[in-house]
C-alpha cells in the first residue's frame, strides 16, 4: 500500500513536470508560423494564439501526454516540447514546438 502511494505521488510530480507548474507559461511556436502560450493553473491551461482571445481548456486523465479540453471543442496536447492545438473550426490541429520566452 505505502508503495502505491508513493508511485502515485511520483506521477503526479512528473505530470506537473510536462505542464511547467501551477501558473507556469509556456510558448510554442506553430507549424503555421503562430505562437501559443500556454499558462497552466488550477487544473487547466489558458491558451493564446497568437492575438486571438484567451480560451480555457480543462486537464483530461491520459496516459502519456497532458490532454485538456473544454465543451466548445477546443483541444490541447502537451508532451514533452511538443504541443498540438485543435481549434473549433475544421483547419488541421496545429502542431508545435516549445520555444524560450519570446522577446
């Protein structure tokens, strides 16, 4: 049982890895030439694309990458340095790339 809890503690410090932290931004440069940045707090990630209006999206349980989604259709992957974007509309996901802090 003790080791339950620890491989479950170990877990959820490598999941708080792959996002940066509570409050933590991130930016990914696009494929498409757009940016994200990507703000993870209380469970969820706050996603800006480029100009575009800031949209909330809600961590899932996955196996293997951090998954958050919202009841719009809005969709965020993040695995490692890696991070793919699906918007509402039918345009491809975005796939990108994680860069140091813009200047």
């Amino acid at each position: 049982m003790h080791r339950i809890a620890i491989i479950a503690a170990l877990g959820l410090g490598l999941a708080a890895c792959a996002t940066g932290g509570p409050g933590k931004s991130s930016y990914f440069s696009c494929q498409d030439g757009s940016m994200l940045k990507v703000t993870f707090a209380h469970g969820g990630a706050t996603v800006v694309k480029g100009n575009a209006a800031p949209v909330y999206v809600r961590g899932k349980q996955s196996v293997g990458a951090s998954v958050f989604e919202n009841r719009a259709g809005y969709r965020l992957q993040v695995s490692g340095d890696t991070a793919t974007w699906s918007g509402i509309t039918r345009e491809a996901p975005h796939r990108c790339a994680r860069v140091a802090v813009p200047r």
